[in-house]
C-alpha cells in the first residue's frame, strides 16, 4: 500500500561515473508509473501515468547515491499501488548494476524521511525495489516493478 508521501533514490553500482548533467542527452534516468486503485464500488481503477523520477540533474559517481528532486503526494488520489517501469540510458562504460530504493514519511508533507539522518546510507537504510543491469553502454535498459 502506498503511504501519503514518499520518494525515490538511484544507488550507482555499475563501476563508472553517468554523466547526468555534464552529458545529459546520452545519459537519462527515469521512473515512470500506472497507478491503481479500487473505485467505491471495488472495481479496479487505474490512473495515468505518472513521472516519478525524471532526468536527475548532477552526475553519480559510482557508489554514490542520489535522490529524487521532490517527493510524492498521495494524499489526494490514495493510491494503493503502482506498476512501474526504469529506465536508464548511459553512454558510460559500465559493468553493474543501478539501484532503486523508496522512503516514506510518516508525519506528513516535508516530513521526516530516512534519508534526513546524519549518518544516511540508501542501501542500508531504504527499502530496494529494482534494478537495472548495465553492462554494455551500446544498450538502453529498463525494468518492470511493482510497489504494493
């Protein structure tokens, strides 16, 4: 089930550098999304597709993290659900894999998230999702998750 407001961090695990702003038209990232819902009769609804995460705006060096420019609000919509699809495009040689990690916050709009603590880490402190395996900058990749 989807909280009220949460967001979305890449982790970089492929051994390079993508170059997300300094080469922006080889290199993009983004999470798109169908989310669902059961309408007051308790048929499936689904709703259109959101961008959730889009074109981050600094490059990731390996090992490092990055999150999403803002969070969610579903507090309007209550969706339960999203299906989802990443997809990343690098003209960086890579060999390895890109992350996906989400967090939610439980006190409301610009609330507290994991990611506020002084000693934050992504992959230890957020729930992993997905990812993406690159190894080969001649392909674009994506993957399919689901979140529930």
């Amino acid at each position: 089930m989807l909280p009220n407001f949460y967001k979305f961090h890449i982790v970089n695990n492929t051994g390079a550098t993508i170059q997300f702003s300094t080469d922006g038209a080889n290199n993009t990232f983004t999470i798109t999304a169908v989310p669902w819902k059961f309408d007051s009769n308790g048929a499936l609804e689904y709703g259109s597709e959101l961008t959730l995460f889009a074109d981050p705006t600094a490059d990731l060096t390996d090992g490092s993290s990055l999150e999403a420019a803002a969070e969610i609000d579903n507090t309007t919509n209550k969706y339960l659900g999203l299906l989802c699809r990443a997809s990343l495009l690098t003209d960086a040689t890579t060999a390895g894999v890109l992350d996906i990690f989400w967090e939610w916050s439980t006190d409301g709009s610009s609330g507290t998230y994991p990611s506020d603590e002084g000693d934050f880490n992504a992959e230890e402190d957020l729930e992993w999702l997905a990812n993406i395996v690159s190894d080969d900058p001649a392909e674009d990749r994506g993957v399919n998750f689901r979140i529930e």
